[in-house]
C-alpha cells in the first residue's frame, strides 16, 4: 500500500476505532464501520462522511452522530493490489489457465466494475457475471464466453457457490472474502471438480495489516474449527481457537481492542495447509529408470499370496451331489412352463 493509501487508511481506522469504544455493543454500528475499512482499501474514492445512529438515555431516542469523513484518493490510478493482480493474471494466461476473480463489494460502490475496468486497460478480455443472470442460465452465460474468448471472469463468490464446475478457469482469486465461510468453502472448489485436467489454484489478495488481514485470519481460524468438528484434522498441536463468537464480532473485538497479534494471515493459512499435509501426506516420488538400459527383476523366489479380500458379495455354490429342496408351490401355473402356456389357448 502506498504511502498516501496507508495514511488515509489509517486514519479512517482511528476514527472508529474511537466510534466503537465510545458506543460498545452497537450492532448497527459495528456492521456499517467494519464493512467500510474492508471496502476502503479496493474502493479508496466516492465517500461521503459516515453517520450512524446510537440511544441516547436522556431523550430515549435514537440520534446521528458524525463518525468521520473518509479521504477520497484519485480513481485514475492503479492501487499496489491490483497491480499485483494484473501481474498474477498475465503470469496465468501465460501459462495457458484461465481466470476466476471474486469480489464482494458489488453495490453502490461496485468493486467488480472496477476491476472490470482495470483489468480490461491491462488488455485482458474480461467478463462480469451479475446477478441479473439467472441461476439456470449461468452455465450457458459461461460458455457463451468462452466462446467469446473470454480469459477471465468477475463476478460475487455466492453467484457460483454451487450448481457450477468452472473446469476451464483453474485459477481462483479471492479479491475480497467476505464473512460467509460455506460461500468461501464452495466457490473455492468449483475448479476442483471430476474432469479438471489442470492444478487448481487458489489465492487471496489482501493489503498487509487491514482489517482485510484480520478477516482471512479468522476466517482461516474457522475454516481449521469446522474442518476439526468435521473430522477431516485432528486438531492435535493447533493452539486454543475461540469457537464461541462469530466473525464480525472478532473482527471488532480486534479492532477496538487492537488485539491483532500473534498468527498473521499467512502464517494461520500455511498452517492449514501443515495441517492437511499430515493427514493426507503426500505420495513417494518414483523413480524413473534410464530408457536406455531398462532393468527388470524377473526373478521370484516365494509365491506371491493373494491380497486379503474386502467386504463384498459372494454367490455360494452347493457341493456337488448334495440335493437342493425346493419348496413346493400350491400354484402350479407359477412353476410348469406347459401349464402357463395353456392359460392362453
């Protein structure tokens, strides 16, 4: 983040940080405040000053209070985040993967439109999937760009959090998260299905300590707590993880009590990662002998003994010579043939 971007940033931090301890247990605030240094970041332009409301015990009632006036850059410039995006993606079409981006931000101030703009100025053919699109009509809408030669595709992470395999865009990229992990979860395997010939790659871009950070820590905390409940991670050698609260109010807990130490972002997801190495461990190398001179062992010295069988089904043969009684039918259309045949003349 550039030195103006941070400045600005931080600023906008102070000042709710001080809003939120001056009125604690604000729910209404919480979630206008948190949401705007998320946004701010990827959408540093086009504020106004940020009101919100709190109970005043005098007059019982609720009164607007001016929590700051966040500093407006300029939108004719490309942001340190997405130029690292824009050298990503060019680095992934090089080597022939398509890409997926999402965000989250797509209302007032759309975040998808502009990354639709800066993405299609580095020359990229790009494409933005809307909501307007109906939910049995996006398949067709897909491929009706990769018809179109399109490379990559904008579009919110909960358009495609099921229904979908996008096969042809191996690559992922969470330009933001949100706080939803089932959505982050689902769109992030929607490469990752039968049929995909190509390793699946999934990134996160985030400006380096914001509340962005925060979030895709905590979220790689929950994501370790539902995989542990799940059975799929033992959970053995993971520090305490607080189960008990949810995202948003971790994320202003942090915030107010400028609490973020310890595991950053990175270090929470290279965990998760350790963590699914041990338990799904990785397959020896092979070894691959000189074409030239190939060498085969032919020689057997014990016989090999069959491989123990699996639970199945097994059809069982009498003995021979042993009789099987059958079990005589007080219908005999149900067992002579000639007498089944006489019924119809």
């Amino acid at each position: 983040m550039e030195e103006e971007h941070a400045r600005a940033y931080e600023q906008l931090e102070e000042d709710i940080r001080a809003a939120m301890r001056a009125h604690r247990g604000n729910k209404s605030l919480m979630s206008i405040l948190l949401n705007t240094l998320l946004l701010y970041p990827d959408h540093p332009y086009g504020f106004q000053d940020i009101w919100a409301r709190a109970f005043d015990p005098q007059t019982k009632e609720y009164v607007r209070f001016l929590v700051t006036t966040p500093q407006n850059l300029s939108e004719d410039r490309l942001y340190a985040k997405e130029r690292a995006l824009i050298a990503d993606v060019r680095e992934e079409l090089r080597q022939g993967r398509r890409c997926q981006v999402y965000a989250t931000y797509t209302g007032e101030r759309d975040v998808t439109l502009r990354l639709e703009t800066v993405l299609r100025q580095a020359g990229f053919r790009v494409a933005v999937l809307r909501s307007s699109v109906a939910t049995d009509k996006r398949e067709e809408w897909y491929e009706r760009q990769l018809k179109a030669g399109v490379e990559v595709v904008i579009c919110h992470p909960k358009l495609v959090e099921t229904g979908l395999d996008l096969l042809a865009f191996p690559t992922l990229y969470f330009y933001e998260t949100g706080y939803s992990l089932h959505t982050l979860r689902q769109a992030s395997r929607r490469s990752w299905r039968i049929g995909q010939r190509h390793a699946v790659r999934v990134k996160f871009v985030t400006y380096t300590g914001t509340m962005q950070e925060t979030c895709l820590r905590l979220m790689g905390k929950k994501m370790l707590v539902a995989l542990m409940m799940e059975g799929k991670f033992s959970g053995e050698g993971l520090q305490s993880l607080d189960t008990d609260e949810d995202l948003m109010s971790a994320m202003a807990r942090e915030l107010v009590e400028k609490a973020g130490v310890g595991a950053s972002a990175d270090q929470m997801w290279r965990e998760l990662e350790r963590e699914r190495e041990r338990v799904l461990p990785q397959p020896p190398p092979m070894k691959v002998e000189d074409e030239d001179n190939p060498v085969f062992d032919l020689s057997v010295t014990d016989p090999v003994s069959p491989p123990p069988e699996r639970a199945s089904i097994h059809l069982v043969e009498p003995p021979a010579g042993v009789r099987v009684r059958k079990k005589s039918s007080p219908w005999s259309t149900g067992t002579e043939p000639a007498v089944q045949l006489s019924l119809f003349g």
